[in-house]
C-alpha cells in the first residue's frame, strides 16, 4: 500500500509539472505574439509620421502587415514543433514512470515470494533432520523422512537454477547446445518424474506420440516441460486432471499443457510471460511461484525459432501450446 501511495505522490508531482510548463508555454505564446503586434504598431505610427504621400503610408502598411503575418505563422509553427516535442516526451516521461513502478512492484513481489518459496523447504529439510537426530524411529519412517528431505532439497535446488537460469537469459548468456534428441523420451522420462513429486496430488494424462525427433537443446526443453506442468499444478485444484500432449505432422511439432484451473484473462495473457510477472498481488496470493516459469518456457521457446500461445480450456482452464519447426524443416 504505501508502495502504491509514493507511485501516485510521484505521479501527482509529475502532473503539477506538466500543467505549470502548459501554462508557462501558453505565456510564452501570449507574449511573443503580443509584442510582435506591439513593434507592429509602433512602425505603423513612425511611418505614418514619416510617409510624405498617402499612397507610401498604404505600401509601408502592407508591408508590414505581410512581415507581421509571417512572423506570426512561424511563431505558430515553432509553437506547434515544440508543443509536438514537449507532448511526447510527457508521454514517454509517464510511460518511463508507470513501467519503474510496475518493475518496482513486480520485484518486489518476487521478493516475498522467494523468501516464502526459500524458508519454506529449508524449514521442513531442517524439522525433518532435527527429528532423526533426536528420535528414535522405526526404518521405514527414517526412509520416508529422509525421502521427503530429499524432496524439499531438489524443490530448493529447482527454484535457484530457476532464478539462475532467468539471469542467464536476460543478459543474453544463455546459448543453447542444438542437437537431434528423442524428444517422445524426454517428455515420458519428465512426466514420470513429477508424478512422483510436483503432480503427485492431480491426475496426469499423457499422450505422447512416439519418436518424436527434435533438432534442440534437451536441457533447455526439460526445462521447458517441467515449468509448464508446474504452472499447471499451481494453478490447479488437487485431483483435478492435467493433460501433456505431444504430436507431430508433417512439418510442425506441438507440445500441449492442459489444465483445469482458474484460467488466465485476456488482461494476464498479454503479460504472463513478462519476468516477475503473476497476476494478483503476493500478498493476497495463495498459490506458489516466482514468476519466473513462463518467462523461462517462453525465451528458451524463442531462442528454438518456435511459438506459444494460451487457448481457454473449456469450461475452465487453461492450454499452453507450442508449434515447433519438425526435424524435416530445421
């Protein structure tokens, strides 16, 4: 709130300005245009004193009717030059204003949201170590502590190369290694993985067509698959059914995320992709995340000359689509 409060104080001064330098400009035009219509006068007077004849009083009129005109019409047209100019640079001033505070808002969101996504696995790997250490537990539950242990580590590990690899490629350092892989493989060997974890509490429906062969980075795609079955999982109830569809014709290759969830508004849908964006506020906000997941899928879709886009899943939720060049075309 007080965040919001400093944007609008800022914004309000911003206004003040723009107002105070209309209205110094409006002054300036009143002046100019007054004084040339004063030094106007003042000749007409000192030739009407000086003219011998009528006939050269009405010739020196003219004339300087006609100067007066012209210096008129070029105030107007260095007025309406600067008016242009000083119109768009409060335009992009404000635009400039809007987009910090927006950034501003987002990192911080991102920050509170870290901090949650960070204590979170280390408050539970440390209970669950701390609980071994001072009792003495039947076998099978040192086991299932020590799995789930384990479990909160890769969760802490995902979420810093999360933010690692986000780095990576805002500051172009991230290149990626192409070569031809079963990308069908990928995909099962993925999704088998996260039943066990990230969805083990929805149901997975895979439909993943077989020798799929893609001309990529096997890395960048695993990242790829598991950010878009996670955004799917956050955004889902429980037991509620997750489709991944991988198909293939004669010159495209598509990988579908379907989900039963809150479904994204066209207002966020021309922004989920945005680093650090998540629509709400993280502190009103219930699911977990970063904000991170879908700028990642969509750069490193970029980066392999492919597309993404969101289609509403009827009656409620969402499908994240990507077309791929095949193999046959890349």
């Amino acid at each position: 709130m007080s965040n919001h409060n400093a944007s609008n104080k800022v914004l309000l001064q911003f206004y003040l300005l723009v107002i105070y330098v209309l209205l110094q400009f409006c002054w300036w035009a009143y002046m100019i245009t007054n004084l040339n219509k004063e030094v106007h006068d003042l000749k007409l007077k000192i030739e009407l004193y000086t003219s011998k004849a009528g006939e050269d009083f009405e010739s020196a009129q003219e004339a300087l009717n006609s100067k007066l005109h012209k210096r008129w019409l070029m105030i107007a047209g260095e007025g309406s030059v600067f008016a242009l100019i000083l119109g768009l640079g409060i335009y992009r001033t404000r635009n400039t204003f809007k987009k910090e505070f927006e950034l501003s808002k987002q990192q911080k969101n991102f920050m509170l949201s870290v901090t949650h996504e960070l204590k979170s696995p280390i408050a539970a790997t440390r209970l669950q170590i701390e609980t071994l250490i001072k009792r003495q537990l039947p076998e099978d539950k040192q086991m299932l502590m020590l799995q789930q242990a384990l479990q909160e580590t890769e969760r802490l590990d995902a979420l810093v190369e999360k933010i690692l690899l986000a780095n990576r490629i805002e500051s172009s350092a991230y290149l990626i290694q192409k070569q031809v892989f079963d990308l069908s493989a990928l995909c099962k060997h993925i999704a088998d993985h996260l039943k066990l974890s990230l969805l083990k509490n929805h149901q997975l429906n895979c439909a993943i067509q077989e020798k799929v062969m893609f001309d990529g980075d096997a890395m960048a795609f695993s990242s790829i698959i598991t950010n878009l079955l996670d955004n799917a999982a956050k955004y889902a109830k429980p037991q509620t059914k997750i489709d991944f569809i991988l198909s293939k014709d004669k010159d495209n290759i598509f990988l579908e995320v379907k989900d039963e969830g809150i479904g994204i508004t066209d207002a966020d849908a021309s922004a989920v992709f945005k680093k650090f964006y998540r629509a709400g506020n993280e502190e009103t906000r219930h699911t977990k995340g970063t904000g991170l997941g879908l700028y990642i899928v969509n750069n490193l879709v970029k980066m392999h000359q492919g597309s993404i886009k969101i289609l509403p899943n009827t009656p409620q939720g969402s499908i994240f689509k990507i077309q791929l060049n095949s193999i046959n075309k890349v």
